[in-house]
C-alpha cells in the first residue's frame, strides 16, 4: 500500500501543471493599449482608448483636468452618428463598427458644458482586429477541456486507490 504522500503526487503535479500554464498564459497577454489624444481646445481635452468593441472617451477641462459631467456628448465618425452611452467613471463609450479597416477615421464630438456646446474634431486609429497571439489566443474552450482532463484524471486516480472488500 502507498504512502500518504506518494497517494498525492499526482494531484500535485496536475496542480503545478496548471499554474505553469496559467502563468504563461497571463504573461502572454498582451499590454494595455495607450490612451490616444483625440482633440483638444481651450476649454476641453479629449483622450480615447480603442479596444476591440468599444472606444473609450475620456472628455476633462483643459486647465484641471476634471471629467465633464455632461448628458450632452454626440460622436460621428465619417458623418454617421454614434450611440454613446455614459460610464458611471465619467466616461462615455461607443461602439467601434465603423472603425473597422486599415485607416484611421476623422471624428467630430460635440459637447454641451457650462451652457455651451463646443465641436471638437480629431481622429481615431482603426479597431484593433481580435488576435490569437497568446498560448491559447481567443479559444477559451480550451480552458474547459484542461479543466474536464484534470477533473477525469483526478476521478480515475481516486477509483484506483479505492479498496476491494
């Protein structure tokens, strides 16, 4: 009959298989993307962050740089209104369908603060294409699969150390 420890050892490495992989995985993902400097005017300046379906804006006044608390934002890209929804961190997001190509696009944003409405115009970077560069890239099935062989492996070795009576 097997020792205690020598019972777990399989368990052991299944674990430290796991964390190695989990680990890699983690340190494959790519870094945060920069904040983009869209526009800018007297009074406000406009930072972007473009992910894969979204774009974050971020609208602050020029010379504190304090959000604007405003229900009053309009984006266009090429002239086609976009849906902006407000983040309660301050900032606003919009889709990034007609940021798909090669391209960067002009975009204008209209702001309503302080009893004005100011038209700032710029221009944002193409939609980042998803990618499957990491270990395991985009296929997160693969995740459930690791998990269902260690819960098999687990199981089996349990049922093998079972006693007959």
């Amino acid at each position: 009959m097997p020792s205690s420890s020598a019972r777990f050892v399989l368990p052991r490495i299944l674990a430290a298989a796991l964390a190695v992989l989990a680990s890699t995985v983690v340190a494959a993902a790519a870094p945060e993307p920069a904040h983009i400097d869209v526009a800018r005017s007297a009074q406000l300046s406009v930072e972007a962050l473009v992910g894969n379906d979204t774009v974050t804006l971020w609208i602050r006044r020029a010379n504190d740089k304090k959000p604007i608390d405003s229900k009053d934002v309009t984006v266009s890209i090429n002239g086609k209104t976009q849906i902006v929804t407000r983040r309660t961190d301050g900032s606003y997001t919009f889709p990034t369908d007609d940021l798909r190509g090669k391209e960067a696009r002009p975009v204008e944003i209209i702001v309503g603060h302080d009893g004005i409405r100011e038209v700032l115009s710029g221009q944002l970077p193409p939609a980042q294409e998803s990618s499957g560069t990491g270990l395991l890239g985009t296929h997160n099935q693969i995740w459930w699969w690791i998990i269902n062989v260690g819960v098999l492996l687990i199981g089996v070795l349990a049922l093998s150390r079972k006693k007959s009576y």
